[in-house]
C-alpha cells in the first residue's frame, strides 16, 4: 500500500471543535489537508454503560463494502480530536481502513479549547483514568463492526499520549492485532489512575507494537528506549515480535505536521513503516 496523494495548506483558519485546537496555533504552512470526498465520514457517539463516547469516523465509501475494511483505532495526543486526527483518520480511510477517533477526555473536559498545555495536563489529562481509556476503546469496534467493518483485523495507532496507550492496549486485549506507537512515553510518575507504563508492561504484550521514536526528543530520552527493547526481548511471543524504529534527528511530535516539530523524511518513512507492520500483520485493507 502507497500513501494517499496529499495535499498541503497555509495557515488554517478553523472553529474550535471542527479545526485546531487552541494550544497548537497558529497552524504550520506545512500542515496536509486530506480531503473527505469518497468517504463516509461523520461525528458519532458511541454508547456505553458509563456513557457516550464522542468520536471521528472515516470509512470507505460505497456500499455494500466488499471485501470488509479493516477496523483502524486512533488514539489522539494531548490535543484531542482536534482536525489534524481528523484527518489521519481521512488518510487511513482512502487506504481502505475504517478508522475511528474516540474522544477519550470527554469525560474530564473539551482539551482544544484549552490554550495552555499546563492547563490541559493539570485539569483534564491527570484526572482520566487508564481504565477508562482502555474500555472506550473497546466499545469502538464492535461500533465499527456495526457500520460494516471487519472485527477480526484490528488496528491500533497512537501519537505521543495515544502512543502510551497502544502499548498499554496491546497489553490489555487480544483484540487488535498490531499496533504502532508514535512517540508515546515508557516509564513515567504513576498514581491510582495510571497505576502502569509500557516499560511495566513490555513482556505481557498481547498483539506485537511497532514503536516509532525521535533520537533527539527530550521528554523520552534514547536510554529509555534501548531499556525498552530489551524488555520487549524477555517476553512472549508478541513482545518478542515487536520493534522499535529510532530517528536520530527527530524530536518528539515528528509526526505533527501542523507543528515546528514536524520532520518530513522521518513522518514518511514512519508512515510507510507503519503500513508495511499492519500489511505483514494481516490487517491490511
């Protein structure tokens, strides 16, 4: 699978809940807009006993889908569900993929709202619960399924607070397949409500993770990560089959493309490695 042509925009101009969220503006000129034209794209709620899930689906179009498209988790940064989520989840979809974006601090606050990251970590990130994020993200595939989608080829992803959480994910559930952690951090201050980390979690790993981390970024220093692979190597077979890409130059958000800390080279290979995992993986469309 190729990526989609793309294309790119100057400073977006957007409306809080539809564009950015307030913490990343103003928009990098760098910024890749996927159009939604042929897809089913659409703001959903998801139902559950602890309440709705707010979330971005983006689905093929067409119907009926033959053969089914594969389900594609995403799991936002600290930012939210904010338009650049939006439109990973568009990207995956012209793949073939039925992609979902769960809002997963609903509960605890709107984040793109939020001009201040401090803010947003003090008031909404710190008070939602692991336990909570894992099982709204359970409830989004038989959602997915219930839209045509086929639960038994499940993808994950996830870009710096998502990317701990597909490692934890894939340590929770037998569900997805595979996943692949952008940047996400490895070890971490933990309190009742993030009671582990992926370092703590490396050797259970359920479904095998691709992690993809920057060389260069300060918040998630390289020693951690080789500290990483070698607990990967002491656990089961999933653990063991998981692999972790280093790019020396890049930072953390590498992937971001609306950000200065967006590294084009390292956001395509990572792309392309990423797509290649789930091909091999047998999650691919």
């Amino acid at each position: 699978m190729q990526r989609p042509a793309l294309s790119r925009r100057g400073l977006i101009a957007g409306t809080v809940g539809t564009g950015f969220a307030l913490a990343v503006r103003p928009i990098s000129a760098a910024t890749i807009t996927t159009s939604a034209e042929g897809l089913d794209v659409a703001e959903v709620r998801i139902p559950g006993p602890g309440g709705e899930v707010p979330a971005y689906t983006a689905l093929p179009g067409g119907r009926p889908k033959k053969p089914k498209p594969p389900c594609f988790l995403v799991v936002h940064e600290i930012f939210g569900v904010h338009e650049h989520i939006r439109d990973v989840c568009r990207r995956l979809a012209k793949l073939g993929f039925a992609a979902i974006a769960p809002d997963l601090f609903a509960r605890q606050g709107d984040v793109t709202k939020m001009a201040d990251q401090k803010e947003i970590s003090a008031k909404v990130i710190a008070k939602v619960p692991d336990e909570q994020v894992l099982s709204d993200l359970d409830r989004c595939v038989p959602y997915l399924e219930s839209k045509g989608a086929d639960t038994h080829r499940v993808a994950i992803t996830g870009f710096c607070w998502g990317g701990r959480i597909v490692w934890l994910y894939a340590a929770h559930t037998k569900v997805a397949r595979a996943g692949v952690a952008w940047y996400g951090r490895l070890v971490g201050d933990k309190d009742p409500l993030h009671p582990v980390y992926p370092m703590d979690v490396a050797a259970t790993l359920k479904a095998p993770v691709l992690g993809l981390y920057g060389g260069t970024d300060q918040g998630i220093p390289v020693a951690s990560v080789e500290e990483m692979r070698k607990a990967l190597a002491t656990g089961g077979a999933a653990s063991k089959r998981s692999r972790i890409q280093v790019y020396p130059d890049a930072g953390h958000a590498f992937f971001a493309d609306y950000r200065p800390s967006y590294r084009a080279a390292a956001a395509d290979d990572g792309w392309k490695r990423m797509l290649d995992w789930f091909k091999e993986s047998g999650v691919a469309p």
